[in-house]
C-alpha cells in the first residue's frame, strides 16, 4: 500500500467549500492539474469522470463514496491496483474547517506503482487546496 495525505485550514465555510466540490464541471477554473474534464452524470456515487491532466494522458475515475457537505472519495481501478482519493472536510473547534486530500494505492501492484504514481498523483495537492481555499474564502 502507498499513501500520501495533505491538509490545509481554512476560515471558508464548510458550505462553499463543499459548493466547489460538487461543481465538478468547474474543478479545471480553479485546479490547474485539470486541464479537461467530461463527466457521465450528475456529482453521486457511480458517475464516472475521465480527467486530463496537462500534457499527460485522460484518467476515467469513478466517485465512490459520498457524504454530503463533508466528503466524496474518487476511485480509478487499473486492475492491478486502484488509487482511491478522499476529499474530506473537518470541522475545528475554532470555527475553521481542516479541508483533507487523502490517496491510498492498494492491490497486488501497490508496492510497485505507488512509489512512482503516488507522487505524480499527489505532488500538487497543496497547490490545489490552496487555489480552493483562497476562491471559498472570497
């Protein structure tokens, strides 16, 4: 298994942040790791999405999990191994909400793939939920 997790706090109601979320049609405006996205339906378990990367190779992914106004977990299966990312918001006692990007990669080829995918996956989390934070909290 491979796991990579990166969180941020934000003064953002929990509200606008889920609202960017579940826009999923707006995730390239503000997550420059998307540089296309089609989706096959509406922001619910089972829709699948393939999203482009800038220069790479399109990556179908399916949302697999959902509780509304506080997480969506994304899955994409590649047989062999499956990359799982959970999007998670969690409230503090201070008011603010810790927003939470956790990928996993499990399967026989986990050990393998996740040293290498892992990164490429991950690497610009922080980017992402600073752009996402910064148009919440506006």
């Amino acid at each position: 298994m491979w796991e990579y997790e990166h969180s941020v706090k934000t003064t953002a109601p929990r509200q606008a942040l889920w609202r960017r979320w579940s826009d999923m049609a707006a995730w390239p405006s503000w997550n420059d790791g998307i540089e296309k996205i089609e989706i096959d339906g509406p922001f619910a378990v089972g829709t699948t999405f393939t999203m482009t990367p800038p220069g790479d190779e399109p990556v179908r992914l399916r949302i697999v999990e959902i509780v509304p106004g506080e997480s969506f977990t994304d899955q994409m299966d590649a047989g062999n191994f499956v990359v799982r990312t959970l999007h998670r918001l969690e409230p503090l006692p201070d008011g603010r909400t810790r927003v939470i990007y956790r990928t996993e990669i499990t399967g026989p080829a986990a050990d393998q793939v996740g040293p290498q995918l892992g990164p490429a996956i991950t690497g610009d989390f922080p980017e992402v939920l600073a752009a996402l934070v910064k148009l919440a909290e506006a």
